[in-house]
C-alpha cells in the first residue's frame, strides 16, 4: 500500500447486527467485529441490533452517521425472504466500491466453495463515511473485518475524503 494515500483520519466505528433472534448476550458476530477492531486500535462508539426491516436498519445507519466514519452492518446479506441489508444500505451510497464484495466472495471461495455465491456483501461510501456489509455467520464476520476491513478502512476513508 502505498502510505502516500493515507491520510490520518480518526476512525470511529459503528456496528450494526440484522436480526431477529440475536440479543447483545448472544450476538457472537457484533462481539467479535467489536474484538478485532478494538485490537486494531479502532475505536467502536456504537453498537445495535436491529430488526430486519429496511426502515429500522436505515434509522440505525442515520444515527451511525452522526458520530462514525467505518459502519459496519452484519446480517440480512442473503437470500431468504426477510434479507432486506443490502436494499435498505444500496439507495443510501455515493459510491459503491465493488471490489470488497468480489474479495469477500473470492476468499470465502477458497473456505467454503461454491456456497460463497450466495453472499451479497457489499461496500460504499456515504458523505465520506464508508459502510460494510457483511454476512453474520462469525466466521464471515471474521474473515471480512480481520482480512479486508481493518487492511484497509485508512486507505478508503483516506481517499473517500479527498
């Protein structure tokens, strides 16, 4: 990477799981998202759960908006009848950033196989603030924020404020 693009931007994170089952005692997706950023020295000033249902995830992502520039969405990626993550996030991008979903699906390729198709993450800029969206299984989670969204959150945020 070349470090000429970074710019040193606080980073502040959001994470918002997509559910109806998962409380925060039983939410091993957020905690873990959680774990790795405070790891990598990302501050996480926000964290939720919310029914799948495109008017609550948005109203969780406005008020992440407020204070964060890393939202992090787990959950409601697939393609089941209630997935509704990537319909209430895709109207509200700049920009989409096309590659963190064909990453995510090429690694998880190599651990899962063929199944990876069925992943509909996605990623985008929104006022300079970048939102992930990522399947909640914990190992998904794992692989997307320890392999792709810690990496490089400085680099995008760098060049979504340019």
């Amino acid at each position: 990477m070349n470090q000429q693009h970074i710019v040193p931007i606080p980073i502040k994170a959001a994470i918002i799981t997509v559910s109806s089952t998962r409380t925060k005692e039983n939410d091993t997706s957020g905690k873990t998202i959680e774990s790795i950023l405070k790891s990598a020295g990302i501050q996480v000033i926000y964290y939720t759960i919310v029914f799948d249902r495109i008017e609550l995830i948005r109203a969780e992502i406005y008020h992440a908006l407020k204070n964060s520039n890393c939202i992090i969405v787990n959950g409601g990626t697939g393609l089941t009848h209630d997935d509704c993550t990537i319909e209430s996030v895709v109207p509200l991008l700049d920009k989409k950033i096309d590659g963190f979903g064909e990453l995510f699906r090429l690694i998880s390729y190599k651990e899962i196989g063929t199944s990876s198709m069925l992943s509909r993450a996605i990623a985008g800029i929104c006022h300079g603030k970048v939102i992930f969206c990522i399947p909640g299984s914990t190992a998904a989670v794992t692989l997307a924020t320890k392999d792709l969204i810690v990496p490089e959150i400085a680099h995008i945020l760098s060049h979504a404020n340019k």
